[in-house]
C-alpha cells in the first residue's frame, strides 16, 4: 500500500530550464494538492487538484508555473524557464475527499535551480 | 494576515523532560481542523496529530497532545518524555474552506525548531 510517491526526489536544473514534477496520490484519492516549502520557511498552498480540473490554483505564480492531473496517470507540476528563486522542496499531498482531514503527504522534491 | 502563528523559531528541551510548542490561529469559520506536522531533517512531513473545533476533548496521539483553548484561539502542541528522536522542525496548520467550498486548503506556519539535548 504504497503512500504518495514523488519524483524525483531531487532535481538540479540549470536557469531557463524546465523544471516537471510529478506526483502519484494514494490508491483511492483523487484529490491532490501541492505546496512550496522555500528555505527556513513553512509550506505554502500552490494549487488544489481533481482528476482533469484545477480546482484553485490561488497560489500559484501567474506565470511559468503550471499543474495538471489527468484522468490516467500521475499530477504534474511544471515549472518552465526555472529561476533561482525557484529552488525549494516541493510537496504534494493527497486525500480521499475535498477534506483536508486525510491529508497524506509524498517525500517532496527538492529543486536546486544552478 | 497571518492565519497561524507560530512565536518561537527554536526551542530546547532536556531528554525526558516534556515540551510545549505554541500555535494560535485566525479564522472567522465555526468549522475548522487543525494539525501539527513533524519535518524532520530528511525533510519529509510526518502527521503528528489532529483536533477538529467541534471536538470537545483535546486530542492525544501517544506522547502528543494538543492543547485545545478555542475562545484563545490557541492549539499548542504538548510533547511528553521527550526523546532525541524528537529533533525536527514542527508545524502547525489549520484547514479551511477553499474558493469553491468544502476543505480543501491547509495553511501552515513558519515552524518552530525543536532540539532535545540528552
């Protein structure tokens, strides 16, 4: 009963590169959210997705980032023309309903933009 | 405006000895949950523990309890016996109605650094 699994776990792009991170939910969720940890800070809510449909992406930056949850497959957090201030760990958390009380979250990513 | 604030960037505490970590909250919903995470230095985030508002008994998972005042606003984290494993950053988060309704966001604070000395 694997949990929710991110990879990579860690990424090293170089600036103006793209930066795609993924995240498979839990068997039986299909709601999943992700969240920005930047250093010595707390996470921070990017976006909230369900299968094929952004739900709020409130806190996501208007532009070079992205995310997507298709109907087959795992949800994709893209990040194009990396800049520094990019790097951070990137979390993404799953739940079986739009509850946040079955939160389980993956590893993270750890993004090191050079 | 901060929603959860968290006043202490790093605490210490003897082995053995118990361990308090504070956390109050801001929201205007009746309804609301509110958790404390662990992160340790491997960086995952680990679910410590869980107290809804309606609740009517403070939470306790094992060694965690959560220390519950809601006309304060407050949802402390009360550690006993604590142990070197214990190190880590902890968070607290409250959940909340996202844009379209239900709870869908959690928002965390900035954490607070723990480290027990043997």
């Amino acid at each position: 009963n694997a949990g929710v699994m991110q990879n990579p776990r860690h990424l090293v792009r170089r600036r103006g590169q793209e930066a795609r991170l993924r995240c498979s939910p839990m068997k039986g969720h299909s709601h999943v959210y992700w969240y920005r940890q930047l250093p010595e800070e707390g996470l921070k809510f990017m976006v909230y997705l369900q299968k094929e449909n952004i739900i709020d992406e409130s806190g996501m930056p208007k532009e070079r980032f992205s995310a997507e949850f298709p109907k087959e497959g795992p949800s994709i957090l893209r990040i194009q023309q990396v800049v520094r201030g990019d790097s951070a760990a990137y979390f993404c958390a799953s739940s079986p309903t739009g509850a946040a009380d079955g939160y389980t979250f993956g590893s993270g990513t750890r993004l090191t933009v050079v | 405006a901060q929603k959860i604030t968290q006043t202490q960037p790093g605490m210490f505490v003897q082995e053995k000895e118990a361990v308090t970590l504070d956390c109050t909250y801001d929201t205007s919903d009746p309804s609301y949950g509110l958790f404390w995470y662990k992160q340790p230095s491997s960086g995952e985030m680990i679910f410590l523990i869980y107290q809804g508002s309606y609740d009517q008994q403070n939470a306790t998972e094992g060694r965690y309890s959560l220390n519950f005042q809601k006309a304060r606003k407050s949802a402390n984290l009360v550690i006993s016996a604590s142990q070197l494993g214990d190190s880590a950053m902890y968070f607290c988060a409250m959940r909340e109605r996202g844009r379209s309704g239900g709870y869908q966001k959690v928002t965390f604070g900035i954490g607070t650094k723990l480290q027990v000395i043997p």
